[in-house]
C-alpha cells in the first residue's frame, strides 16, 4: 500500500494514502473535535468543528474530509483554529435548551464535553430558540429535536449501516429538522427500531425510553456477552448498575455488529429481570405445572428417554437444537443424540 509522509503538530507520519487528516492525526493520539463524523459512517464535514490549519492551504479545512497528502504540514491547535471551533459551538448552542442537569445524555453528550472543553460557557448569540413536543411515538426511544445539532449521523446511520433510509433533512436555514418523510412521527414511519440512529446520536436528541432515569451511561459498568435472540451472535455489552441491567449497547469491538443491533438485541432485555421469568424447572402433574427440583426434572426426562428407546428403538427419538444456543451447547447436544441415545435423528432451525 502507498504511503504518504505529513507533519502533524511536528511529529512527522506516515500513512496509507487516502487517509484524512483527521485519522492521521488520532492514530498519533491527537485529539481533534468532531460531532457529525463516526468512524462507521461516511465521512461529510458538516459540522466544520475538527477544521486545521494547513500550510498553502486558505481557510481552515475540515480534517474530516481532507486527504493526506505527501509533504502536507498541518497545526492542529493554533489560535485561530481553537477560535474557528469555539465560534461553531457558540453558533451550535445559540438555539439549544442547555438542560444538561436534567438532560440523560449529560456525561457522555459530545457537544457538552467540547463545550467544556473550549470554555464555552454562555450562548451569546441567544435568539430564537425552537419548541418542538418531544416526540413520543414508538415504544423504544424519544426523539428531542430541540437538543438536535443536524449533524446527520442518524441519518448515515439509517442509510450506510441499517439500509433503510427513514430519515433525512427536511426544511431549511434556521427550521431545519431530521425525520422521516413528510415529517410524520417515526411511529408511522417504516422504522424497524434498531436504534442505529440513537446508538451514533453525539447529543440527547435521541434516548432510549427504556433507560430513562436508570442512571447515567458513564456509571453503568459494561459486561461484554452474546446477543442471546438468534445465530447470528452479535457481540453486545449489557449495562449494569446497582446489579441491574439497565441497558444493552452493540459492543464496539463485536466482529459481527460492532455497535449496531436489531430491535430485540438492543431492546428486548426486559426479561432478565422479569418477575415472570421461570427459575426452576416445572413438571406437569395432573394437568397442572408445579415446581420441581433439577434433579426430579432431569430424572423424568432421562427415564421417559429410556422408555421410549426401549419400546420403540432410538430412531423413535428427535432432537431439534437452537441457534439461541452456543456452538459448545449445540455440540454437547448433537453428542447426546448420537453417541448416548445412539439416534442420528437431529436438526437445528439454522439449517433451513
Ligand atoms: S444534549 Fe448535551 S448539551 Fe444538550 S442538554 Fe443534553 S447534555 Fe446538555
Ligand atoms: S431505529 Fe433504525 S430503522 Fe429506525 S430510524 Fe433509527 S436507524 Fe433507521
Ligand atoms: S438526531 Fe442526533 S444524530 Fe440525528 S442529526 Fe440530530 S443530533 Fe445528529
């Protein structure tokens, strides 16, 4: 692969070609601001927070979307560019409820951290500010578009990763907005409520409902395991406070997903803690299910097993497996069938 050598902040890189600036500079470990980029997503330099200076280039470019080139001498933090970034979220927050006491986001909203950041401290351009309901349409997240900064990324999101393109920019200037066509309520959208767009939103324009009040993302302890709903064994982290799952989030570092998830992984957790959830085994007596112990439950199956195979031979037995199982569970499954109960009648619902 070819490579070209830049100067950044003075330490000199190398890098593959077609690499932005951006990337160059945060594989050294500089940090450089940005709101509507995502490693994920197609690269748009909207937001122009992560602009630099770079040398015979006019203006400040956005890193973003600017190409590596061999030679290439970029600043990073010259007084200029630090007051271009703080002037962007001076414009940013001139029109945004700046409830971050109350906000869910708050601690881990990129736009609070950089405005901390860059001393941001008041909206001196306060003018007209906008008062959208916060929408409250569908059962798993809300949408605040008065806490949006139209960075697009859920957009991106919905388009790159998920394939469904629900949403995109409507109106204009001052009145533009992020929402599905005709701007009805996503619950009368084609939405299929994987919260891609809540996963890469960098503000608390979009929270999941389910997580409310449940404690900030930053105190929840993150517990890596598998999506336990279908073969496809996504990577997720499920968030734990006070012993409790209080959320599940696509793991980053998942060979499968990384961050992105379907409705039931990212959402359909409730169970785990349901008051509902069976936690001994049940057998029926007299038409009626009581509770038993494992060993009673696994005794009965195992002589049921043997009568069976007794009476009528091994081939009289099926065993149908699961892709909700793990492979050592499906292995340990298909050994039984085979080598104990001595039946090569068995099949998994992944097959078809
Ligand atoms: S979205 Fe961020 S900046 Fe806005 S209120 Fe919430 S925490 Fe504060
Ligand atoms: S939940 Fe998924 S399908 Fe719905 S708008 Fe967001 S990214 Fe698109
Ligand atoms: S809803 Fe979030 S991700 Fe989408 S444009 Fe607004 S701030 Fe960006």
């Amino acid at each position: 692969m070819a490579l070209v050598t830049v100067t950044i902040d003075g330490q000199t890189v190398q890098v593959p070609a077609g690499t932005s600036v951006l990337d160059a500079a945060r594989s050294i470990g500089i940090k450089i601001p940005a709101l509507c980029h995502d490693p994920d997503l197609t690269p748009v330099g909207a937001c122009r927070l992560c602009v630099v200076e770079i040398e015979n280039m006019r203006n400040l470019p956005a890193s973003c979307v600017t190409t590596c080139t061999e030679g290439m001498v970029i600043r990073t933090n010259t007084e200029k560019v630090i007051e271009a970034r703080r002037t962007i979220l001076e414009l940013l927050i001139a029109n945004h409820p700046l409830d971050c006491l109350t906000c869910e986001k708050s601690g881990s909203c990129l736009l609070q951290e950089y405005c901390y950041e860059y001393g941001v401290t008041s909206d001196i351009y306060a003018g007209e500010k906008h008062s959208y309901p916060i929408e409250d349409s569908n059962p798993f997240y809300l949408r605040d578009m008065n806490k949006c900064i139209v960075c697009g990324r859920c957009i991106r999101a919905c388009e790159e990763i998920v394939g469904r393109s629900i949403l995109d920019f409507a109106y204009r200037g001052f009145n533009t907005k992020v929402g599905p066509f005709m701007d009805t309520p996503i619950g009368e959208s084609e939405c299929v409520y994987c919260g891609s767009c809540v996963a890469v939103c960098p503000t608390g324009a979009l929270t999941e409902k389910n997580m409310v009040g449940k404690g900030r993302k930053w105190e929840a302890k993150k517990v890596k395991t598998v999506c336990p709903y279908c073969g496809t064994g996504c990577t997720i982290d499920l968030n734990i406070k006070d012993g409790k799952v209080i959320g599940v989030t696509g793991n980053p570092d998942g060979d499968v997903n990384g961050r992105f998830l379907c409705v039931k992984g990212r959402f359909g957790y409730q169970f785990i803690h349901s008051d509902k959830r069976l936690k001994t085994p049940l057998i029926k007596k007299d038409g009626v299910f009581k509770e038993a112990t494992w060993d009673e439950a696994l005794g009965l199956v195992a002589s049921k097993l043997k009568e069976v195979k007794e009476k009528s031979g091994p081939d009289s037995i099926g065993f149908l497996s699961s892709a909700r199982c793990t492979n050592e569970e499906n292995y340990l499954l298909n050994k039984f069938a085979r080598a104990v109960v001595g039946t090569n009648n068995i099949d998994h619902c992944a097959r078809l």
